[in-house]
C-alpha cells in the first residue's frame, strides 16, 4: 500500500528572533516528533551531526530526507557513505553548479547517477533557484535528454522564478506538469509570482494556496501511478526563516511559521486522504 510521509524541515525551526533565542536540535526534533510528523529534513553531510541527529530520530520512529549540495560528482561519494551509515529516507540533492551548456550539465548528472546506483536508496534532484535546476526551461531541456531523471519538485522556486502571469495560463500549467510528472518527492511551501514565500494563513493569499494545492495534488496523482504499490512518498513542510519569511520593521516573522507549518500538514493529510478515497471509488467502478 502506497504511504504518505511528512517531514518537517529544521531549517524552518530557526527562529532567527531579534530575541537571539534558538532552540536545541534536541528540542527541535521532540516538538516535530510530538506534532506528528514522520521525518525530519537537514543536510547530511556532516558525519558527526549526522550521528546526533540519527541518534535522536531513532527511539522516536522518525525517518530523514538528507540534503547536500556538490559541486562535482566526487562531492557525493561521502553524503552517500554518511547516508549508508546511519540510514535515510532518500537523499535531496541540490545541484551547486550553474553551467551554461546541457553537455556540462549532463555530465554531472550522469556521474551523480552512477553514484546513486551504487545504493539502496534513492537520490531525487531538487528544483531550485541559483542551482543547476534554477529556470524552468532549462530544467526541462534537461528531462528531455533524460527522460528518468527523478526530480524533488520545489514548485515555489518556479513560480518566482518564472513571474507567471495570474491566472496562470494552461501553457505554463502544462510546463509545470512536466516538472511534476517527474517529482518523487516534494517540498512545501507557497509563492506568488512576486514573492517566494508568503503567510499561507492570511485571507488575501488563498489563491496562491489554491494554485500550489492544485498542482501538489497533480504530482501526487502523477507520482501514484508511477510509483511502486509499496513506495511512501514524502513531504516536507518547508517555511523557511528570514529572508524567505516576510518580515515586519520589527525584524520578525509576520506570522508563527511553527503553526503555519502544522496548517500544511494538516491539509496535505486531507490531500492525500482524498487522493485516497478518489482512488478506492474509481477501483470499485471500474
């Protein structure tokens, strides 16, 4: 059976304050753990962070999306050992290169997947701004000459990024399916064609919740066809502290992102529940 996973990032739990308060990696992952989410995301790339990290999410049942970010293919063969050694979901791979040419592009590509084949757990590239993966056209000449390539879709970064017109129009709905039909993974948060991330709670934004919400129920539809009966798909709460948060001229978010991230939980559940349903009454019809 098909299972949805929810991770929580902990970049998101920096407060940035102007208190100067933060909280412990401790306290952080007891609050995720206590809320109900079923991972965690961070870098994974430091072995001795690794290890404290791992060491707590263990007794709790939670599981990691680990991230890096290399530059050349090498980079990754010691995220893959730290990875192999105390275990993760899948890895998130953010591209640290910007090259000009797909053949630069592909090269790296090509190395990082052989890499990948080597383990026995999944290595996604994430869509994301000033990396490889920063335009969307590109990104998608890149699909093109490999068809495989398995993506985790940060959507926020596109929309941004591409300052699509509102309301959207089917072409750029369609160049954005593209993206997702090759998402096995995601991460959460809303933009608008001006701002990366906004205050999903505030009234006036419920569009733009809308149009992320449509499009993370077409990945996830796209990924439950493609994915295996007894694959879990994971998804992580992302919103980031300042400067993604909007600030007021106190220097503060303007809203409590910790709630706002429950907010996204709550209603991904309902997605994916409804997903679910959706599912279970076409089976019985057909």
């Amino acid at each position: 059976m098909q299972t949805l996973e929810i991770y929580q990032s902990l970049w998101a739990m920096e407060r940035r304050h102007t208190d100067g308060f933060e909280r412990s990696i401790e306290e952080n992952i007891s609050m995720i753990h206590e809320a109900g989410f079923d991972g965690i995301s961070t870098l994974w790339n430091d072995r001795g962070r690794v290890r404290r990290i791992a060491e707590l999410l263990k007794p709790l049942g939670l599981r990691a999306e680990g991230q890096c970010v290399p530059r050349t293919v090498d980079e990754l063969k010691p995220i893959l050992d730290i990875a192999t050694e105390f275990g993760v979901h899948h890895i998130d791979l953010q591209p640290d290169v910007r090259p000009r040419t797909l053949k630069e592009s592909l090269e790296l590509l090509d190395g990082w997947t052989r890499l990948a084949e080597q383990v026995d757990f999944p290595v996604y590239i994430e869509t994301h701004r000033d990396r490889m993966t920063t335009d969307l056209y590109f990104t998608l000449d890149l699909l093109d000459a490999r068809p495989e390539l398995k993506l985790l879709g940060d959507i926020s970064h596109y929309l941004v990024g591409r300052e699509f017109a509102w309301p959207v129009s089917e072409e750029n709905h369609a160049l954005m399916h593209r993206i997702l039909d090759s998402s096995w993974a995601f991460h959460g948060r809303v933009a608008t064609r001006e701002q990366v991330q906004i205050e999903i709670s505030f009234p006036p934004h419920k569009p733009w919740v809308d149009l992320s919400m449509g499009w993370w129920r077409y990945g996830f539809e796209s990924w439950q066809r493609r994915a295996g009966p007894d694959d879990s798909l994971t998804f992580t709460c992302e919103l980031g502290p300042k400067p993604y948060a909007i600030i007021g001229r106190d220097g503060n978010d303007t809203t409590d992102r910790w709630a706002e991230s429950l907010l996204m939980r709550d209603w991904i559940r309902d997605l994916w529940q409804d997903l679910q349903i959706q599912r279970k009454a076409h089976e019985k019809s057909a």
